[in-house]
C-alpha cells in the first residue's frame, strides 16, 4: 500500500469509499422499487449539465447537481402524473438529457479530456474541492435517509400499504428522487457518468444473492461496494488501467463469484 504516500491516491480513495456507502444506500431502494435504470437516465441528464456549466462559464459539477436535482423533481412530478407510463417519462428525460448533452458540447470548446473524464470517471484527479462536494452531497442524502428510512423501506415494499398507513406518498417520492440525482452526481467523480447506475445496482444485486432482510442486504451490499472500490482502484493504480471501469469491473466479479459459490452451495445441499 506504499501509494498511499501519494496525495492523489490519498484523495482518490477518500473519495472513493464515501461514494461505495452511499451508493448503495440509495442503490437499495431504487432496485426494490425496480427503478434500476433511473440512474442511466440521470446520468445523462447530468451530463448535461456538465457541459451546459462549462458553455456558461459555471463550476460544471455544481451545474449537473443543479440540472440533476432539477431533472429528478420533474421525473418524480411526471410519474405521479402518469403512473402508468413511468418507464415512459423516464426515456423521455434520458433523450432530453443526451440531446442536450450532444447540443451543448458542440457549442462549447470544452477540452475532449475533460468530457472523458467526467464520462467515465477521474477518480485520479479529484481535488479537494470536488472532495468537499461529495462531502456534502452525502450528508444530505444520509440525513434524508434517516429521516425517511421507514417509509421508504415501506413504500419500497408496498407503496399502497404505505398511502393507507397515512405516508406522505408525493414528500417521500420527492425527497428520494432528490437525494437520487445527489447520488449520481457523487458517484460521477469516481466511476463516470456512464458507469455510475453500476455502482449503484451492482453491489446491491450481489447483497441480494445472500437472501437475508433488508438490512442486512444493504449492510451485505456496502461491503461489496468498498471492496469493489478499494481493489479497483489498487490494481487500476499498478496496471495504469482506467479506475472507473476497473471498480465496476470488479463488482461484476464479485456478483459472478457470488453467484458460483451459491449455485455449488445449491447443487451440494440438493445432492446432500
């Protein structure tokens, strides 16, 4: 672990582990609310954002927590809107999001390596100041989760139990698509706008292999999560491999791994 002396290491994995808790904190409930591809759609909109910040001379993290915040408010309005076209407002947020995303980097000279970066992540480069933002960013979403756990946990289960319990259905479904789109922009620093739902849904699909509660799957999935971000980031540093990649990489071995060992723990019991 002798990199570690680096001060860019030291940012990098400071960074890291803060985005492999939070990720999958709200990772959980967006996979039991089946929403799995919110971040995808998210993600472009913060891309748009990144390169509208850039063409008006704004921090371009700051602008994509603006328009992803924003972009995530309307999603939220326009399923309760329409429930039955959720899917369907999603794609038209996520094309909204790219065309945007396309028109704006066309019309500024933001450097290709800089686009790069936030596209697939630039764990690497962090600096102190986009360490404070997910700083930040995730006390927001830890204090809204503490606030809400359970009425989202419950909503998440069933959403109509949940309105004849007496929950504020539209408050909760809004501050958890705000504390989403935090989420996204937190988790672009490190594996990129293009990989960040990864990370989000990955670890916790590995968690929910185990079938144990709901705690302890999120507990199960925050561990996949670290280890995930901890060894992609040791072996993206000695290969000189792209991190971002490599830390979604390694949560998709995990999740294969987990499910090998629990298909011959399976087959054993049955033979057994």
């Amino acid at each position: 672990m002798d990199f570690l002396q680096y001060d860019f290491m030291q940012r990098a994995f400071m960074a890291g582990l803060i985005t492999a808790v939070v990720c999958p904190l709200i990772g959980m409930f967006v996979v039991v609310r089946r929403q799995s591809l919110i971040g995808d759609g998210l993600g472009h909109i913060a891309f748009a954002g990144v390169t509208g910040g850039y063409l008006l001379g704004i921090y371009p993290p700051f602008a994509a927590t603006i328009l992803t915040v924003g972009g995530a408010v309307g999603i939220e309005w326009l399923r309760q809107k329409h429930r039955e076209y959720g899917d369907m407002v999603l794609a038209i947020f996520f094309y909204a999001g790219i065309a945007a995303a396309i028109i704006f980097s066309s019309m500024t000279k933001m450097p290709s390596v800089g686009l790069l970066n936030f596209l697939f992540g630039s764990i690497i480069t962090v600096t102190n100041k986009e360490i404070m933002l997910i700083l930040v960013g995730t006390v927001i979403v830890a204090v809204t989760l503490y606030l809400f756990f359970d009425r989202l946990m419950l909503m998440a289960l069933d959403e109509d139990v949940a309105r004849i319990s007496g929950v504020n259905i539209g408050l909760v479904n809004l501050a958890f698509a705000v504390v989403t789109a935090l989420v996204v922009v937190v988790g672009m620093t490190v594996a990129g706008i293009l990989l960040v739902s990864a990370l989000m849904i990955v670890p916790v699909a590995t968690g929910h292999l185990l079938k144990r509660g709901f705690k302890t799957t999120l507990f199960y999935s925050i561990g996949y999560s670290v280890f995930s971000v901890t060894s992609g980031l040791t072996i993206a540093y000695y290969l000189d491999i792209a991190p971002g990649g490599t830390i979604v990489m390694n949560a998709i071995l995990c999740y294969l791994i987990t499910l090998f060992v629990k298909q011959l723990h399976y087959r054993y019991k049955t033979i057994g």
